[in-house]
C-alpha cells in the first residue's frame, strides 16, 4: 500500500505489504499532541479494524511535548509498536516518551530495523 500523509504533514503511514503498519515522523519533527492523535487517527483508518504490528520510525524525532506523551496511552490499532532510531538521543526521546505510562501494546525501542521487524513479526508465528 502506498505511504499516505499524516494531518498536519509531520508523518507518513503506510500498511506493508508483510503486515505491519510503517510510520515515518518528518526531518527535525517536534512532536505535538495534535500529531500523535492525528497519526493514530490514520494508523486505525489504515486498518480498517484489525489490528497490526507497527515500526515508528523515529531517527528524524526532535523532542516528544508533554502533551503528546500524554496521548500514547490510547489505544489504536496497533498491537504491538517497535521504536526504531538511530541514536542515543532517540532513545532518550523515546525513553522519555514511554516513562511513567501504562502503554496500550507491548513497545519496545530498537536501533536496528532488522531486529525491530523480526521482534514485531515474530508474534504472528505460530
């Protein structure tokens, strides 16, 4: 499925043709509550009342507002997400992101894509 854009043009999703939902966040992205909601709001559109997997990639993520971090304990229709950056100061936005919160789904942070893919899809494996 083609990436389509997520309001407000801070991200890209798209459902994979392996199963699981891709979110890009934008170059130097500040994320703001609007935003997660927004992303949400196209990941559950996107799949259509299943639920999926779903890779973030956030390597291009600035900072998370507090606003924002109050938004990802909402369910959406991911089942399980892998954060995927490529730095300490990703994983610092990300641990920051995931403190002190009751997350929806199982979520973990990754540097590589392929150890992201292989943890996220190895739930689907009977």
């Amino acid at each position: 499925m083609k990436p389509v854009t997520v309001d407000g043009g801070k991200g890209m999703v798209e459902l994979a043709d392996e199963g699981f939902l891709h979110l890009v966040w934008e170059q130097g992205t500040v994320l703001e509550a609007a935003d997660v909601h927004a992303a949400m709001a196209k990941v559950n559109e996107l799949a259509d009342g299943a639920e999926y997997p779903m890779l973030i990639d956030m390597a291009n993520t600035q900072s998370v507002t507090r606003q924002a971090k109050s938004v990802f304990s909402i369910k959406c229709a991911a089942s399980r997400i892998a954060l995927l950056g490529s730095s300490p100061v990703n994983r610092v936005v990300a641990n920051y992101a995931m403190a002190r919160r009751t997350l929806p789904c199982p979520t973990r942070f990754f540097t590589s894509r392929n150890e992201a893919l292989s943890w996220l899809l190895e739930a689907r494996l009977p």
